[in-house]
C-alpha cells in the first residue's frame, strides 16, 4: 500500500515524495488540481494523471472510491494541500499531497508527460 509511505506533516496531511510518487504511479490515482492550461503548460504533468481543478474537486470527487489512494499534485504543493483537506473531510481515507509539487518532481528529473 502506497499510503504506508507518507508521513503525516506538522498539520496532519499525509505527504508522499515525489520519487514514491514516480515509483508507484501504476498504483495509484494521480489528481492534478492545477488549472487546465497549467496542466498542459511548460511544467507539464505526471504520465497518467488526470486534471480536476481545485475549484471542482469537491463535486468532481463525489462519485470515486472514498478508499482508493490518491496522490493530489499542484505547482508546488499548496493548493494539493488543500485539496487533500477537503477530501479528507469528505471521507477519504487514503489521501496524499506530493510534497513539492511538479516543481520538485521536475526539479528530480522524474519522467513526466510534455506540457
């Protein structure tokens, strides 16, 4: 189980490195909460995941699994945060921020898909 690997920050949300985040892709649903043009931009975006604003995740997320585990992306990890937050709030169980957002991840020199 990829949740076993995050660590839970100073505020209680589950954190998982990037390198984790590439490692187990396969394993996971990754939600970029960044904007569309942002997804497709200069920084790119994880092979495989998916785009869903921060804006809509809360009514977008209304109808997935409250037990799989997610991995939420952003730029840099903020807006992930909050993300995770939320859906923790909705029920979700198994919900993780990649630390550092596509900046670290890029930063690493993960493989990513083009922008």
């Amino acid at each position: 189980m990829v949740y076993e690997l995050a660590k839970k920050n100073a505020v209680g949300i589950a954190e998982i490195d990037p390198v984790e985040v590439a490692r187990s892709a396969e394993k996971v649903r990754i939600v970029d909460v960044r904007e569309i043009d942002e997804f497709s931009g200069p920084l790119g975006h994880i092979q495989g995941s998916e785009c869903v604003p921060l804006g809509t995740i809360a009514t977008t997320a209304a109808s997935w699994d409250k037990s799989a585990e997610l991995v939420l992306v952003c730029r840099s990890g903020n807006r992930s945060a909050t993300a995770t937050q939320t859906l923790e709030g909705l029920g979700f169980s198994h919900v993780m921020n990649m630390t550092g957002g596509m900046l670290r991840y890029n930063e690493l020199g993960l493989t990513r898909a083009p922008g």
